[in-house]
C-alpha cells in the first residue's frame, strides 16, 4: 500500500461550476483542515458583470484581487503552527480570469495593481486541478441554482476552461494532481470521493492524472 502524505497547504482549482469548493469543504472535514474559501458572494460587481461582462469586467476583477490578496496575506502571517488548510483557489487564478475578461488596456491597469501589492502567499504543497468539459458545467451551475450565475454565456466558459488548460499545462510550482472530474461526482457519490480522497493522500511529488476506471465506462 502507497505510503500517504501529511499535506499542511492544499489548493483546489478549477473552472466555474466544477465543484472545486464542495471539494474543498468536504476535504477540510476528512482531514480536520481550516477552510480558506472565496467569498464571491461578497462582491458587489459580480452580478453586473455576469448581466453586461463587458463593463462589469474591471470592477469585479479589483475587488477579486484586493480581496484574495488580503485574504492570503493574512495566512501568510498567521501562527508558524496553525492547522491544515484547505483553499479553493490559488493567487495565480486572479490573473487568469484578469486576462480572459479584461481588453488590453483594463489589464495593463490590473497588473500595475498586482505588481503594486507584492502579495507574499503561502505555497501549496499540493495543488488539485478539477477538469470538466463545459457541458458538464453548465449542468453544474444550472443544479445549483445561483440566479446570475444562469447568465453565464457558454463561450465565456469555453475560454476560461482553455485558459485554465494552458496554465496548468505550465505549472510547476507545486505537486499537481489533475482530475478528470466530468464523469465521477466526489461530492454526491462516496465511492468517487473515496477513491479521491486516497489519491490525495498518496500524492506527494511530480505530476498526476487521476482518471479512475468507472469515468471510462461511463
């Protein structure tokens, strides 16, 4: 038997609607972590960005970064000793969107912000990326029943997922365990979450596709 690994920092990532914070909240229980969540139901520009993307962009892209930026400065700085944590995004992703929403001249302004703050954040030593195809988000977001989020366009989450694709692609700033998370529910279903909350344990290094047996025979 794989011998398992003691994570203190684990990030959870993934597009809209593919279930990254159910994951987060249901890791903290296991493994007796902190939760450290986004509170996107804070910002007062997202609504209007959803409505109109192209003038709610800039306003709910700041209070993002001003707000996660605070958020893990604050972790930063926190006891040498303090619990396991379980987070529902890293930094990095705040740039991604930024990118994918922003025109060119919203986001030489944005970074101007984020080179300014010089934001010092904890490192994961364990990054777990959730991949779905956009049909299955879409499936995801509508289940769930958030008003505005019913007006998220199908284009708009084809770009992010391609955007989160070429990132991670490149990412090597810690342990990295991609998973296939169109076709098992961790959340709804104990065995897929079982079997995934093994696989997070065993990881400790490199690179990992988990891409179990039964999502094949779906």
């Amino acid at each position: 038997m794989a011998k398992e690994t003691t994570h203190q920092f684990i990030a959870v990532e993934g597009p809209i609607g593919v279930g990254k914070t159910s994951l987060a909240r249901r890791l903290c229980g296991s493994l007796g972590a902190q939760p450290v969540l986004e509170q996107s139901g804070q910002n007062p520009f997202l609504e209007r960005f959803y409505r109109n993307p192209r003038a709610g962009a800039l306003p709910t892209q700041l209070y993002f970064l001003l707000q996660r930026a605070q958020q893990l400065t604050a972790l930063k700085q926190a006891d040498l000793f303090a619990p396991v944590r379980v987070a529902d995004y890293l930094l990095e992703k705040d740039r991604l969107f930024a990118r994918v929403t922003l025109d060119d001249a919203e986001y030489a302004l944005y970074e101007q912000l984020y080179a300014r703050l010089d934001v010092q954040t904890p490192k994961p030593d364990l990054v777990v990326y959730l991949q779905a195809p956009v049909d299955v988000l879409l499936e995801r977001i509508a289940r769930r029943g958030v008003d505005y989020e019913q007006l998220i366009d199908r284009g708009y989450l084809e770009r992010l997922n391609e955007a989160y694709a070429r990132f991670f692609h490149e990412f090597d700033a810690a342990p990295l365990l991609i998973v296939n998370a169109g076709a098992i529910d961790p959340i709804a279903n104990q065995g897929d979450y079982d079997e995934l909350l093994a696989a997070i344990k065993r990881m400790s290094r490199g690179r990992l596709y988990y891409n179990p047996l039964r999502s094949r025979a779906i």
